[in-house]
C-alpha cells in the first residue's frame, strides 16, 4: 500500500473516531448520571472538559508538529489517544473519567494539528476539496451518528463498550500509519515557545472554565480573558511566536476561520440539548433517541464530498454562505417550537444537516487555500482551534444556562424546557453570526 493511501485511510478513520467519542457519550450521560449518583447536566463535564483540553493544547502541539515532525507528532497522539479511551472503559469513578476525558482531549489535539498537514502533503493541490470533502463528511458523520451508535450502545450493551470500539478503531489507525519512516516538517522556529505555551493553555482552560461555571467562579472566566489578552500582546513582540498574528491580516483566512468559530458555537451542542429532549422531556429510550439524530449525518456524508467538489469549481464562499442560512433557519426553528413532536424535529434537523454539509468542507478549502505550503501546520492548528473552541463554548453556554434554569424552575423537566428554548435562541443568533463573516471574507483568496 502506498503512503498516501495508508496517511489518507488513518486520517479517515480517525477523522470519524475523534469527532464520535465527543457526541457519543451525549446520549449516553443520561444513563452514565444514574450510574454515577448525579442529576443529568452535571454530568456535561464528561463532555465539556474533553473540548476544553483538546482546544487548550492545539497552539503548542501545533507547534511541536512543526518542530518534531507531523508523522512523529500524529503517531504519538495516536498511541496516548488510544491508551486514555480503552482506561476511560474502566473508569470507577466520575473523578477519574473526567481525568481520562480532560487525556483522551490533549491527544485528540495532537492528531487534528498534525493530520490535515499530511494530507494536503499528500495530495494535488487540484483536488484538496474533494479530498478535504472526505475528511470533513467524515467528521460531520462521527460528530451525528454518535449519538445514533452511542444511544444503541448504551441501551443493549452499556455506555462503557462506546470506548472500548473507540479504542479499537484508534488502534487500526495507528497501524495505517506505522510502516510509513518519512517525515515532514515546516520551517520556522527550532524550539516551542514555552511562554507563550503556557499563557495560551491557562488562559483557554481558565476562561472555558470560567464560563461553565460562571455562576460560582466568574473571577476564573476574567482571569482567562487577562491571560489570553497578555498571550496576544506576547506574541505581537514575540521573535517565535506560537501564533503569527500576521495571518489574520489575511482577510479570507480570518473571516474564514471567524465563521468556524461561531459555526461550531451554534451547531455543537444540539445533540447534547436534543439528547435530554427525546429522554427526560419525551421519555424516549437512548437507542430511539439517537436514530431520530440519524436523519441529520445521512445528508451530510452524502454532500460533504459534493460541496467540496462544488467548491474546487465555483469558489468556498457562497456554497459555505449559503449552509449558514439553512442551519440558521433549523436553529431558530427549535427555538420557535420548544415542544416540537419528533416528526418536527427530523425536519429541523434536515435543514441543520444539508447547512452543515454545505458549509464545512468549502470553509476548510478557503481556509487552507488562503495561506502559503508553510503555513498549512499553523493553519491546521488555528482551524482545529476555532473548531474545538466552538465546541467547548457551545457546551459552556448551554452548560451554565442549563444550570440556571434547572435551578429557578419548580421542576427539573421545567428547568430542561425552559433552557432548550434559551440555548436555541442564542444557538440561532449565533449562525446568523457567521453568515456575516462569511459573506465578508470576499470572493478572491490572496495567499498570506
């Protein structure tokens, strides 16, 4: 087998695996919160702690891949990635999987900075979106159909096999990649910054932290803002800096990115919102729950390679506008309708489905194709960061309105009710965010 096949068919199976073990488990905390002795939204630390880990350590693993090798970097994160699932499997105690949650995080950010830089390597430039189209179809199809495979799962089997599977498929990764001796590198830097390392990983964790929690520690929240406001500064005098602010300048490659942050906002948490749903509002099983989610990643591995086709063509702007628009309209939807019958919430979910398609795999082209060979490490970092900082507010907003709510409410099922509503108030406003920044990325790319 050749190289670039073994590099493409790991990232495929991976590009599933990561994005699945972060919306897997959302079915499943129902289930894993009676096991465990907690209410239900306590238990989104399981999620929230593996987003806020895996954006925190993206920058400087980004870096480290430049330095030590993208091969190198990725068969690592490969090794730790799948040691972390298969202990998670076993984990006793909430504490502990929290701990192999906040693990399974940091090397999930090694594999997603190391892993789109060996692809584009390995692939004509011609065809990057077509390329980029597989991987992104397969991302999109990890992060829906886990709460369909994790719901069935946990309802015949037990929530502790989703790991177990996960663990394997990380491991037949691995083995795809493992013969492979040849290395790449970007130029730059000879050394990681360790300062600008450690600004940019307490500021992140503490601000996400901050605002999951913001009711009891809000002075953590502005502590993380202090420390990513002094990380920029740092980095603006900087001779090696983590982050080369001078890509921003770029207007494609900012907006670009701009609108994956707010996308992934919007977009994230609704499996976790609609989890709780179908179970504690409509008193559905987990296998029935996650089916109905079914509707959503059908679309998406179906278009997803089609976008990118339709962006080599025609260009990454329109196309990603354009799937703004419908995952806007699915959002608001929700919102409108708080008590919708599950027939209605498969319709919302198409439009959710077909927007996301449209818009992922154009959006990623754009955003590679904005910048320079030797920018594509730093580039893959920054997407994977707007990306998983996406995720982890998403999850940190709803988080800290899901506590509110479920607090001043006479019932827990009140409570849930009444949050769904607000989330996807400000889920809806949010997408119609990121319809601005990418219409405002322009129609021409200029490489930075």
């Amino acid at each position: 087998m050749s190289t670039e096949k073994r590099i493409f068919y790991s990232i495929c199976l991976v590009s599933f695996v990561g994005p699945f073990l972060s919306t897997s488990i959302n079915i499943a905390i129902p289930v894993m919160a009676g096991q465990f002795g907690v209410a239900p939204d306590r238990m989104s630390w399981v999620v929230t702690i593996f987003l806020m880990t895996t954006a925190a350590f993206l920058l400087p693993l980004g870096k480290v891949s430049d330095v030590h090798g993208r091969r190198r970097t990725y068969s690592l994160s490969l090794i730790v990635f799948a040691m972390a699932t298969a202990a998670a499997a076993f984990a006793q105690t909430l504490t502990m999987l929290i701990i192999l949650r906040a693990i399974q995080g940091i090397a999930l950010s090694g594999v997603y900075v190391s892993y789109m830089p060996l692809l584009l390597a390995t692939t004509d430039e011609a065809h990057q979106g077509h390329i980029l189209g597989r991987a992104v179809a397969l991302t999109y199809l990890g992060l829906s159909l886990g709460p369909v495979i994790g719901g069935a799962l946990t309802q015949f089997v037990g929530w502790r096999c989703i790991f177990l599977l996960s663990a394997l498929a990380i491991v037949i990764s691995y083995a795809f990649i493992r013969p492979i001796k040849e290395e790449w590198y970007a130029n730059g830097a000879p050394f990681v910054n360790l300062v600008s390392s450690g600004l940019s990983i307490a500021g992140i964790l503490c601000a996400l932290y901050g605002l999951s929690s913001f009711e009891d520690y809000s002075a953590s929240f502005w502590i993380g803002l202090v420390l990513l406001v002094v990380f920029v500064i740092h980095e603006g005098k900087s001779f090696h800096p983590l982050l080369p602010l001078y890509l921003f300048r770029n207007l494609t490659f900012s907006m670009s990115n701009l609108a994956a942050l707010i996308q992934y906002s919007a977009t994230y948490a609704v499996s976790f919102l609609l989890s709780l749903y179908f179970q504690v509002i409509l008193g559905l099983p987990p296998a029935m729950s996650g089916a109905i989610l079914l509707v959503q990643p059908i679309i998406m591995a179906f278009l997803s390679p089609r976008a990118g086709d339709l962006s080599d063509k025609y260009g990454p702007r329109g196309i990603a506008s354009i799937g703004l628009v419908l995952t806007a309209l699915g959002l608001a939807a929700f919102a409108l309708f708080p008590r919708v019958p599950v027939s209605g919430a498969a319709i919302f979910l198409v439009f959710i489905g077909l927007g996301a398609a449209l818009f992922g795999a154009p959006n990623n082209s754009a955003i590679m194709g904005s910048v320079k060979k030797m920018h594509h490490g730093i580039a893959s970092s920054i997407l994977a960061l707007s990306r998983n900082l996406g995720q982890a507010l998403s999850m940190a907003v709803v988080t800290f309105i899901m506590t509110m709510e479920t607090a001043k409410q006479p019932s827990y099922t009140d409570g849930v009710l009444a949050a769904l509503h607000a989330s996807f108030v400000i889920l809806a406003v949010l997408c119609f965010l990121a319809v601005a920044a990418s219409l405002a990325r322009g129609h021409h790319q200029k490489k930075a």
